[in-house]
C-alpha cells in the first residue's frame, strides 16, 4: 500500500509540473470587432489635424460717435445687416438744438444778404442819376462854352462871357470825373459788402452740415455689410464718445482657427497647405499665422482660405482643420494604431498568412500622421497587423481570429 502511495504522489506532482509549463490557451476574438490593415511602401503624407471655428478677418468695431442716451436698439446679435443698417438710435438734446439754433441763423443771414443786395441796388441806382445828371450839365455846359467861342471870334458877345463859360464847363467836367470815380468806389464797396454776407452765410453753412453730420450719427450704422457679431448697450444707457457699441463681423472673408496640440505645433510653417472641413464641404487654405503662445495645451493656427465659402458658413461655425507638413518618400507606413505615439516601440498584432491567428510582434514607429504612421522596425511590406485597441490581450502574445 505504501507503494501505491508513493506513486500516486508521484504521479500527481508530475501531473501537476506538466500543466504549471503550459501556456495559457489563445483567446478568441471575432474577425469583425478588430480593425486590420496592410502594411504599406510608398508616400506617406505628413499631416496633423485640430478643431476650430471659422472667424471674420476683420471685425469692424462700431463705436458712438457723440454723446448721447440709447433710445432704440433695432437690430440683434446674429442678424445680417449692410453698410447702412441702423444699429442704435441714440439722442442729444443739446446737439439737436444746436443744429436748430444754426439753422434759423443760416435763414436770417440769407434773409440779411437779400436786403443787402436791395438797399445797395437802390444807393447804387442813385448815384448813377446823379452821375447822369451832372454828366448831362458838363454837355451842355461844354456846348454852350463852344457857341460863345464861336461868337466870341465874330465879336458878337465880350470875351468875359465866353471865360465864365468855360470855367463852368471844366467846373462841370471836374463833377463828372468825381462822380464817376465815386460810382466806381460804390460799385466795389457793394461787392465787398455782399461778398462779407456771403462768407458769412458758407461759415453758417458749413456749421450747419457739421452739425447735421453730427445729428445723423446718433443713427449708430453698421458702416460695412456683415453680420452683427456682438451688441455692448442697452436701452437707456448714457454713452459717451468712442465707447464701443457694436461689432459687425465681414461675411465675405472669413479664416478659420484651428486649436493644435502644443506637442505637434513644432512641425507647423507659415505658407503650409491645409484642408478646412465645414462638414458642407472641404475648403483650401494655407497657415497664415501661428499663435506664438499656447493655451489649454493648444496652439492657435490661422489658416487663410483660399477656395470659395460653402453654403451656409458663417463666423462661429465649427470646423476641423487638417494641415499638410511634408510628403515622405518611400517609407514603410501602415495605418495609425489605436497606442502608440511616434517615436515609440509598441507590441502589435501580426495576423498570421493563413488569418487564423494574430501574433504579437514588437514594432518600433517612426513619424506619424493623422491617419497613418512610419514603421522603422518589426513589420515588413504587406503584413497585416490590427489597428484597434487590443490591450484587453496584453497577457496574451497570441489570439485565434473567428
């Protein structure tokens, strides 16, 4: 009996050494939940993807132009508006009735300058009768001192006759000069005066459109054609000159911002191509500028568009953004596994040729894209590894493929 219990004990021990050796038995996995793909030689296409928004290029800032008090707000945030659209409506008091005071001074010096002009007309008119009248009694004067010479020479009339009709006639032609130089004088005097009145009433003038200018900005427009971003006032609230009431976004050029995470930005140049997906269709752009700080872990690139707007964009819209870095050649790439960063030594599964099976492999990658990676070790052209998360089998360095 003690032999057989010898054995027995021996047998069991031996038994129980046989199954300690043995590996753990392969687990099955459905062929349809993993996610393989073929290993690749050829371009690889360097790129890196981040989300963002689409925003005006330029912004215009709407700002009061006077002081006033809102009166009306007419148009709300989100609402497309043209270069004339009135935001605000706005009142001063003191500068409505300025520009009324202006007005009526403007009417009187008009009214000043056309009794102006009469009153000259009529003092201008009287001193040409009277320069017609002496003018008339320098002729005759002149025609009778020319009858008494001719008489004075047949001796019909004393000498002294003919001498006092002459120094009336030179008297008389001294009056005409004198009253035609006083004519002239006038006529310039009545020139200048007019032309006083006159500047008077452009200076009013021009006070006036200054004033009504002035008056016609308490009309707060959007001044360019867009959609009103954001509005800063309210009804009833006191504004003084340049506080900011409204800002209108530029519909007709927009860029888009893409967040990309700091650890990637490094590759990122001006001038890159880049893809903007609106999910209404793909947009064309390059970088046309790089936040120099970061933020959150991202990084703000600005890429400008260089194709048409899809319907519907508009500022604010969402959007994913994929930038070209560079265009690899020649490399050994497969699709971009579920772990792994770039640079890393990973283990992936290798299906086997038959497809029954998948065996761990250890794989080092090299620089990755948003879709694939570069295999530098441990895979060769035209093997078939799995892609999606596998490490659920990570005790395990063999599946069976149903």
């Amino acid at each position: 009996m003690a032999v057989y219990a010898v054995a027995v004990v021996g047998a069991v021990s031996l038994i129980t050494f046989g199954v300690s050796r043995l590996k753990p038995a392969a687990p099955s996995v459905e062929r349809g939940t993993i996610l393989p793909d073929t290993v690749k030689r050829g371009t690889m296409v360097l790129q890196v993807r981040g989300l963002g928004t689409l925003v005006p290029e330029e912004i215009r800032v709407i700002a009061a132009a006077q002081e006033g008090r809102v009166e009306r707000i007419l148009v709300e945030p989100g609402t497309p508006v043209s270069s004339g659209t009135v935001l605000y409506e706005l009142s001063n008091s003191e500068l409505q009735q300025s520009a009324v005071d202006i007005e009526y001074q403007l009417r009187a010096a008009e009214a000043d300058l056309n009794n102006l002009r009469a009153r000259l007309d009529s003092e201008r008119m009287t001193q040409q009768s009277a320069t017609a009248q002496v003018h008339a009694e320098y002729q005759q004067a002149r025609i009778q001192a020319d009858t008494d010479e001719q008489l004075a020479k047949d001796g019909l009339i004393p000498a002294l006759n003919l001498k006092l009709s002459r120094v009336k006639a030179e008297e008389l032609e001294n009056r005409y000069k004198i009253e035609q130089r006083r004519l002239e004088g006038r006529v310039k005097s009545d020139a200048a005066q007019v032309a006083a009145q006159q500047a008077r009433i452009s200076q009013l003038q021009a006070q006036l459109k200054l004033k009504r200018e002035q008056v016609g900005t308490l009309f707060v427009r959007a001044g360019t054609d867009g959609v009103l971003q954001e509005r800063l006032a309210e009804v009833g609230q006191q504004v003084q000159p340049g506080t900011v009431l409204a800002r209108v976004a530029e519909m007709q050029h927009l860029k888009a911002q893409i967040k990309i995470a700091e650890t990637q930005i490094k590759d990122i140049a001006l001038g890159q191509q880049a893809d903007i997906d609106t999910r209404n269709g793909i947009i064309p752009g390059h970088v046309s500028r790089i936040d120099p700080g970061a933020q959150g872990g991202t990084v703000t690139v600005d890429v400008a568009l260089d194709g048409p707007l899809p319907q519907g964009a508009r500022p604010e819209l969402s959007v994913d953004g994929t930038i070209t870095l560079a265009r690899l050649e020649n490399v050994l790439y497969v699709g971009r596994p579920a772990f792994g960063q770039a640079g890393a030594t990973v283990g992936m599964f290798k299906i086997e040729p038959d497809g029954k099976e998948a065996v761990r492999v250890t794989v080092k990658l090299g620089r990755s894209s948003v879709n694939n990676v570069e295999i530098l070790e441990g895979l060769q052209e035209g093997d078939q590894v799995i892609l999606s998360d596998t490490s659920q089998w990570d005790a395990f360095n063999r599946i069976r493929l149903n």
